[in-house]
C-alpha cells in the first residue's frame, strides 16, 4: 500500500481513487514531554495513544454519521489502530478549527490581559491554516476568501457543522461528569460539500472533571469504558 503522507500522529495510505487509509501512531503533539493539543510538533510518545485515538475517533464518527452530519469517516479497525476514510480536498495547505467554549491554551495567551482563565465562551470558532513555520497563524474570514483558501459561503457552512459537531462531543462528555474546554477540528471538501476529516480523539482536545484537566489516554478511557 503506497504511503501518501507522514503526520505528527497518523500516517495516510492510498486505498484506491476514492478512500485512504490512516495509520494511528503513539507519537501526541506537546512539547518538553508535555502534551498540548495545540502544538505543532511531537512531544512525546504515550504507548497506546494510537489505539485509543482510532477507538475514539470510530466511536464519535459513526454517531456523527448517523446523525446526518457530513465526516469523510467509512470504517475503522481499533484492533490494527487503522480506519479508512474518503479522500477530501483540503482549504489551501490545510486549516485547523478550534471550537472554544473557555478561555484557556493559546486563547488566553493571546488575550489573557482581557479575559480570566477558564472564563465561559459561546463557543467561539477560531481558524488557522496548517504552517508549522508560521506558528499555524489565525487567518480571518476575509483574509482566508482573499487568498483564495476558502469562499464566504464554505466559511459560514464550515462554521456551522464545527458548531454542530462541537455541541455533540461536548454533550458525550458531559455524560461522563466531564467538560469539554477546547476541540480542534480539521475540514476539507467532499462531493462539493465541507465535511469533517481527520481524527476526534482525547488529542485534540482539553477535557475536564471537576475543574481539573483529564489527560487524553484517560479521558478516553473514562468515556469509552466498556466498549471494547
């Protein structure tokens, strides 16, 4: 199987013209051995990250599916740390999505001289494109039709499904006494329409319990017990 593409946590194969295949490794994004969902390099490798994030990611894909909402997800097989997915065009080199419903990361490193830490948001949607050199620069609206990234109209439908899906994970987690902080996303365009892509998994976003912050491998665990 021809490898298309080596990432920070997954490796993509080529399935055929339509679908690929994503590989899940152990390797988690942070720095100086300590996890960040928001950073832009490999911190550290956790054994079993990889099978947790495919269980995960199978686990809110096929509920995403079957509430209509639009993902690239087919299949996945925790057991090989694998799932196949349906190719999708990327806006530009690529752009992330971070649904924020408090004030915490990189929100409140950027604005901490307005907002306290921790503060409630309405969940605010904040986009930035996939450049490691540049830091994953925050692009706006405008900027991003401006430079031909993405149209107005793919803009307010993609913010509309990250809402979408947000609210969803956030209520999951929220039967488990557990508080979604932050969730990043990645979107792409399939058949003319913007659809999910990439993983869902404790990876990608800050969960707590009891105002305390839930590493990824637990918060997976403390959701999906039983299920395997």
């Amino acid at each position: 199987m021809k490898k298309l593409y080596q990432g920070k946590t997954k490796d993509v194969y080529e399935v055929n013209d339509k679908e690929v295949l994503l590989k899940f490794k152990d390797d988690v994004t942070g720095a100086d051995g300590v996890f960040d969902p928001g950073a832009n390099h490999v911190g550290l490798t956790i054994e079993g990250a990889g099978h947790s994030a495919c269980l995960m990611t199978k686990y809110f894909y096929e509920k995403l599916n079957a509430k209509g909402l639009n993902t690239h997800f087919v299949s996945a097989d925790p057991d090989k740390n694998e799932a196949v997915v349906r190719k999708a065009k990327v806006f530009g080199k690529g752009v992330e999505v971070i649904v924020r419903y408090r004030a915490v990361g990189s929100f409140i490193r950027r604005y901490g001289e307005y907002i306290e830490s921790a503060t409630k948001l309405p969940a605010y949607v904040e986009i930035t494109l996939k450049d490691d050199d540049r830091n994953d620069p925050l692009i706006t609206k405008d900027a991003l039709a401006i430079l031909n990234i993405m149209t107005p109209e793919e803009y307010e439908e993609l913010v509309v499904l990250a809402k979408n899906i947000g609210e969803f994970v956030k209520e999951e987690l929220a039967k488990k006494d557990l508080e979604l902080y932050d969730i990043k996303f990645e979107f792409g365009m399939i058949d003319g329409k913007v659809a999910l892509i990439d993983e869902i998994s404790g990876g990608n976003m800050r969960a707590y319990h009891n105002g305390e912050y839930v590493e990824p491998l637990k918060l997976e665990k403390m959701l999906l017990e039983g299920l395997e």
